[in-house]
C-alpha cells in the first residue's frame, strides 16, 4: 500500500492518530433530486507524522472541488461576528493601524470580518476562492479576490504595489493542502514590519476535549503550536506572541513577523510549547490512545440517543455545521434517532445533510413540532443557541450535547 507523504516535510505516513471511516464531504447538502444519486463518499483516516507531528488527513478531494461555492456564511453566527469585531478593534490599536495600512484576509469569506475595519476607514482586500460568499462579502463594501492564496498571488499582488501591513487568516490553515507553498505567500505579502495572524483550533484542545467531529474532509491539518512553530521557521518567520481563545472549542491565535523584525518575543510563546510538551505534544506517544476514546464517546452518544427514542422522546437537531456531519456519518446516526435539523442560513434549507439524508428546516420548525430534546451539533456555540432556544422551556423540552461527553443539557 501506498503510504502517503507528510505535507509539511515530505516523510511517509505511517502512523494513525483516529480513523472515522468513510464520509461524504461534509459541506455538500443535498436536494431532494439528488436524494437517490450516486454520493461520494471519501476516507477519514488521519495520521500523524512521525517527524514535525503534523496530524493530517490526506487530500482525496482537490480544494477546487470544495471551495470554489461554499455552503458555509459566517455572517449568521452572531458570536462569530463580534469575534472578528473585538478582534479588529484590538488589531487597529495594537499595531497602530489607519487609512495608510492595508489589512489583506486570507479566505475572507462573506466578509464577516474585513467589514469591521473598512467601517474604521483602513483599507482591506480579502481574498477567497468561492464566488459565491465573495459576492456577499463585496455587498457589505469589502473588496474581494476570487482565487486561492499561495505564493504565486502573493507575488503578483506585492508586483502591483501591495504589501500588508496585517494579514489576518483565520481558520483557513487547517484548508490549505500547500501548507508551504501558502505560508510562503504570506512570507511574500507581509510589510517589513508587518504581522500576520493565524487562527487555527488547537490540536491540545480537540484531544483533551474529544473533538473528533472538526475532523472532515476540508480540514487537511490539526496543528499544535510545536507544529506551527517549525513550519513557520522553514518559511523565514517567527512565532512571536500566541493567545489562547475559546472558539471553535480552543483555539490559538498565532502571531508572526518576518525573522529579524521589530516586535518583542511575548511569554506566551514558551510558556505554550512548554503546556504542550509537558502534556507529551511534542513527541507521537502523547497521540497514541485518541482513537479508542474517539469510540467510547460513539458509543455513549448512540446509547442517550436510542434510550431516549425508546422512550417514546421526539429527537431534532439544531445546526448543520460541517462538525455536525463528521458526527451523524460516524455515529451513523439518521432519520430513525433525529427526526430533522434546523439552520439559520437560507441556503440550506429544504435541503439535507451529506450521507445521513437529515432534511434542513428553518428554525422556526422546532416551535412548530415541540419536540423533546434538541441536539446541539455546533456544541461550541452552546451558550448562544441556548439563549436562542430558551423558549423550549415552554414545554418541558431539553437540549443534549454530544461532545466532549454527550448529555442532557440543565438549564440555567
């Protein structure tokens, strides 16, 4: 069998960290034409390398295919939104920024969050290889480019006089099969002095927390600061400031400059490589039991769920992330154990999930069935759609989540 090749340093894949099986891509909802198609389905089988500890899945399906129309807006999630706005407030006033910068987003999405700084007058590009959401992201007055970031962009646009002053690229890294070739591009656009910043979920924080649903075909890589310390490197740059946040169920913000520049080495950046290396992160033994614990929490899900069903309990769910996809396909949870889903984005609705064939309401549909027990599939958005679904209250309903532990929610 062919092994395949570490994308950061080239060595064979030998190792596994968790294998979920076969999955269809977890952004693909479909209609109800296409409800007796021919589905694809691809495998989750995810490694580890043995050398820079890149936990990775192999790219059985090119980005091309994924992302040049995307199903996911990040507009529709409220927390999200005031994320990118706390964060552009910090960035303005950390790094002096102004009608002279130029801040450039990498896999700006809807424009979510380049909207913030050209409400406070700084220039912003973003950059994005789906049409679909860019056209979305230039209504809100966010100018856009339709293609996929990576050195050769990077080049044409420092060739037409662009270099940025910060380059923000949030959860994007994880989506990026050139991982070289896409970190030497920001190594190309960046400023003498300018700082990039990278939001990746922590790989600390999906082990300790089972998080094993943010593991689907568009994520190639989960990192951990060890990781992006040395990859980094490779490319000229410097890790210099880390902050943990709690998004995404943990994740790091990453700051770094090009090597040599002008901001000082934060703390918090050996203080985080020396969390992870003492919890054994900096070499593969410390990765060795996630899989067994991956199918523990499959099992318990599968029990709460079939217990509830027997009792004679109506089951909805509430999203239809990506995660919660990854979830239902491994679990094989379908129709007979939640009835249907809801989602705030138009685009899916009348639609159904990938492989489980869940069809997707309008929220509004849970006040007209009043079921028993709604399943949070975005569990890291537990606490805002718990306010949402206050009102299932009203008659006796329940919210379950599903990881780290699957359980009945209490209400506050």
């Amino acid at each position: 069998m062919r092994l395949p090749a570490c994308r950061i340093c080239g060595r064979p894949l030998e190792r596994t960290f968790v294998d979920l099986g076969m999955s269809p891509l977890c952004e693909t909802f479909l209609t109800a034409a296409e409800l007796d198609g021919v589905e694809h389905f691809y495998p989750l089988h995810v490694r580890i390398c043995d050398d820079c500890l890149l936990v990775q899945l192999e790219a059985y399906v090119p980005g091309e295919e994924i992302f040049r129309e995307y199903a996911y807006f990040s507009a529709f999630s409220d927390s999200w939104v005031e994320h990118a706005r706390v964060y552009t407030e910090a960035m303005i006033e950390r790094f002096g920024l102004d009608g002279g910068s130029l801040v450039v987003e990498l896999a700006s999405n809807d424009g979510y969050l380049l909207q913030h700084f050209v409400q406070r007058a700084v220039p912003a590009l973003g950059i994005d290889p789906a049409a679909n959401v860019a056209e979305a992201a230039r209504e809100r007055g966010v100018e856009t480019i339709v293609d996929f970031f990576g050195s050769e962009l990077a080049n044409t646009l420092v060739a037409e006089g662009k270099r940025a002053d910060l380059i923000a690229a949030n959860n994007v890294l994880a989506q990026v099969p050139a991982i070289n070739d896409f970190v030497a591009g920001i190594e190309v656009l960046l400023a003498p002095d300018g700082v990039a910043t990278i939001e990746v979920p922590h790989l600390a924080r999906l082990i300790e927390g089972l998080q094993f649903d943010t593991i689907y075909h568009e994520h190639y890589s989960y990192f951990s600061l060890t990781t992006m310390d040395r990859l980094f490197s490779m490319h000229g740059l410097e890790v210099f400031d880390v902050e943990e946040l709690p998004s995404h169920g943990g994740s790091l913000r990453v700051f770094v400059h090009r090597r040599g520049a002008a901001h000082a080495i934060e703390p918090s950046v050996s203080r985080i490589l020396g969390e992870e290396r003492a919890a054994g992160y900096d070499s593969v033994e410390g990765y060795r039991d996630f899989g067994a614990r991956v199918a523990e929490t499959k099992w318990r899900l599968l029990e709460l769920l079939i217990r509830l069903r027997r009792d004679g309990a109506q089951v909805v769910g509430y999203g239809a992330p990506g995660k919660g996809n990854t979830l239902l396909n491994y679990c094989g949870i379908r129709t007979d154990l939640l009835d249907y889903t809801v989602d705030r984005n138009p685009y899916k609705h009348g639609r159904f999930l990938p492989g489980t064939h869940i069809p997707i309401h309008p929220p509004e549909r849970i006040a007209e069935t009043r079921p028993d027990y709604v399943l949070i599939l975005p569990w890291n958005l537990k606490k805002e759609i718990a306010a949402q679904l206050e009102y299932v209250r009203e008659w006796g309903g329940q919210l379950v989540v599903p990881i780290p532990e699957p359980e009945v929610v209490q209400w506050s």
